[in-house]
C-alpha cells in the first residue's frame, strides 16, 4: 500500500501533533503517524506544562480547551536524607492571576487530546504504525516506510518528532544510531489517587490551585533527583536518573522510587493514597551539546528527537521546547511548499526560526549544567549537609550554641570539605 501526502510527520507526541496541527490548519495534507493505540500511550511525563506561545498562537482558546489538572501557584526545592528533609517553598500571587505561568496535566490525556485537534483541522492520524525506516530518491527524505503491512507513505516532507532515541532520524542520518547514556536519563513515575480535598489539605492549597516540588537526594548516590506534582485527584511522584550513573550503581530505578516513597516525610504525603501505575521514559540530559543535525533535504527533527529538553537541577523543561519545535517545523514546511522548493537550504529556515526563539536560546545559555550535574556530591553530600546543618540549628539540648558561621564551617568541612564546596559553588555558578 502506498499513499502519498504534503507531509508526514512521525511521533503523536506534543512536538508531533504541534507540526500537524500547524500544517492542517495550513491547509496540507498530513500524516500524523503514531507507534502506540493512542498518542500518548507510550509517553510519560512528572509533569508541569509550563506556558506555550507557539500553540497560543496556533489555538487561540487553547488554555480553555486543553485537558488540564491544576495550576501552579507553589514551586519548591527540597533538599532530603533518608530521615529528615529540608524544604524551601516559592509561592506568589502573580501565580494564581491568570494567564498561569503553568499546570499539571496528564500525558495520555493531553497528547490524545492535541492530535485530535490535529485531526480534526485535517490531519490523517495512523496509529499501531511503526516506523521502519525512510525512502530516499536521490540522496533526499521522500517519506516512510512501516512495519505495518510494509506500507509506504511518500510526501517531500518528514518530521520526525519520535523521541529521544528517534529511529527516522537515525534512518535518515541526522543522528547517532546509537545514544550517549552519558546524555540520557531514565525518568520514572509512580501515579498515586488521592482525593482533591485531601491534596488540597496537604500540600496547602484552594480549589484549582496546584504545587511543583524537585527534590534533592534520596537517590542512593545515583545523579538524578526527584519530584512530586499534585494533579486534580492524584499525585505525580518520580525519579529521573542518569542513565549511565544507574547502570554503573548495579541498582533497579523501581527500588529506588520505592525506597523514596519510603522515606519518612514523602510517606506522610502519600498515606492514604492508591498506587495507579508506574511508567518509565527516556529523557534527553545533554542539552545544547546532544543537538542533531535538525534538517537535511525533505525532513526536520523536532522535540526530544532533537535534544530539547533544559535540565537545570532546579527545573526540567522539554514539553514547551517540543511544541515551539513542532509549531516552527510546520509552518517551515508551510513555507516549502509555497516555495515548491524542499531542499536542505530551504528547510534552513527551520533552525533559523529556533534560533530567534527562546529554543536554542535558552539551550545555548544553560550548555554548561549537564556537565555540572555530573557532580556526584550533589546527590548525596549535599542533601546531609542542609539537612545537618538545620537540625543543628534548631536543636535545642542544654549545651551552648555556636555561631551561625562557626555552624555553618563546621558543617561544610565534615560532610563536604571547604575547597570541595568552593569549586562546586564556583562550578555552579559558571554553569546557571
């Protein structure tokens, strides 16, 4: 079976069906080809949506419309030993006045959500469609090949949007067909049903209103950190860990989220609450460096296939880069075929548009942190080292009490070493 189309885009996910839906509404033909049953059975996601102008602009009632859980009023670092936490809480009213700077969602939901407004602009969604790999007509992307009944889709535009390991663009030879585990992480999510009013109760909030917290430690000396979001009527709680850290501990990233619900504190959270499922994902950690080839003759590479994901310590960020990505690939492929020209100087656009974008902007202004979090102490030591720190300071024991600085000195030379914190805050503050 053949069947040929204006563009074809691989991967239902939110860089995918941004692309699709652009190109629809554009008036091309589409088609938004997806592995899973669904767009976003295969996806997991902590997670917060943060504010996306790309699909304001495309979806003028999109926050209306969207499947959204709350909105983020309260953001927190939580720094945590395996008997006590330490927790610091930004929270502002300009949070809680629309437009809100983010909510939580739900991946199936949302990514089903946003092909289907794809589908019904015009876009042809094919799903339990895998693709094989891409036909080439003198050297340039003329389409895709599937698994599925060996069909063929031709069209002088591809975008692949299918993932951090992503095949198409492998295929097509923008990218290693091997990954760095030094790049990647592994994030993995426990989803637990809690009533409204009890997250409410819990983590101090008012109707709609949500919370975001990265936590720090908790991981047995493997780098990664991990997370709770509250959602409408569950919490989001996780881990994401550097995949080569985990492979060299010899340990599973199920005990160590198990392990994590554990602790003292987060089991206060969760008491009472009903395990729903685990999931697991791969997450792009490289930043700027990991960036493929973005596009060659006939196709463009969007999303986590491309690399667009902010790790910073402090916040994850990929879901807005993916639907910039997408929204910038579509209306690129909008401008090839006025032009009737599909060639990799005519797809220069694409990085063009990234550029001028917060995008590669803020890629490029943070292509220092992955390095950075290679720093095991982050992950151990430095959580034992607030967390002491604290409990010396509000202990109260009949002895005398010592100076805030002579505290402080004490503490960091025990759990860090001086020099070892002066490099780190030098090496930090380089890399932010």
């Amino acid at each position: 079976m053949k069947r040929t189309f204006d563009a074809i885009v691989v991967g239902a996910g939110p860089a995918g069906s941004s692309a699709a839906l652009t190109m629809a509404r554009a008036g091309l033909s589409v088609a938004l080809v997806e592995r899973g049953s669904f767009p976003g059975e295969k996806n997991m996601f902590g997670g917060v949506l943060h504010r996306m102008t790309a699909l304001e602009d495309v979806f003028p009632d999109f926050w209306n419309q969207a499947p959204l859980e709350r909105h983020i009023v309260k953001k927190g670092l939580t720094f945590i030993t395996e008997e006590s936490s330490f927790n610091v809480n930004f929270d502002t009213e300009h949070n809680d006045t629309p437009p809100y700077n983010g909510y939580t969602v739900s991946r199936p939901k949302f990514d089903r959500w946003l092909a289907e407004e794809a589908v019904k602009a015009g876009a042809t969604l094919l799903t339990h469609s895998t693709v094989d790999d891409v036909i080439k007509k003198e050297g340039r992307v003329v389409g895709v090949s599937l698994l599925r009944d060996g069909a063929e889709l031709l069209a002088p535009i591809v975008i692949a949007a299918d993932g951090v390991l992503s095949f198409t663009a492998a295929k097509a030879g923008l990218k290693r067909p091997q990954f760095d585990p030094s790049e990647v992480a592994v994030g993995i999510k426990a989803l637990v049903e809690m009533p409204h009013d009890v997250i409410n109760d819990r983590f101090g909030l008012v109707c709609e209103q949500g919370a975001s917290n990265e936590i720090v430690g908790c991981t047995s000396g493997v780098r990664g950190g991990s997370f709770i979001y509250t959602n409408y009527d569950s919490l989001s709680l996780g881990m994401v860990l550097h995949l080569s850290s985990l492979n060299s501990s010899g340990k599973t990233p199920y005990d160590l989220l198990n392990e994590f619900m554990k602790q003292p504190q987060i089991a206060k959270l969760l008491r009472g609450g009903r395990l729903l499922e685990y999931s697991a994902h791969l997450v792009p950690e490289g930043g700027y460096n990991m960036i493929p080839q973005l596009f060659d003759d006939g196709i463009m590479v969007a999303g986590d296939a491309a690399g667009f994901c902010i790790v910073t310590g402090i916040n994850l960020e990929g879901i807005n880069q993916a639907t910039q990505s997408g929204v910038f690939a579509g209306k690129a492929a909008i401008q090839a075929h006025e032009q009737r020209d599909f060639s990799k100087a005519s797809l220069a656009v694409y990085k063009k548009m990234l550029e001028n974008s917060f995008v590669l902007k803020d890629l490029k202004l943070y292509r220092k942190t992955p390095k950075m979090l290679h720093n095991d102490r982050i992950y151990s030591q430095y959580s034992d080292l607030v967390c002491s720190m604290m409990e010396d300071v509000y202990r109260i024991d009949g002895a005398p009490k010592e100076t805030m600085t002579k505290l402080v000195l004490r503490n960091v030379k025990e759990k860090v070493g001086l020099k070892n914190m002066l490099a780190d805050v030098y090496g930090g503050w380089r890399a932010l």
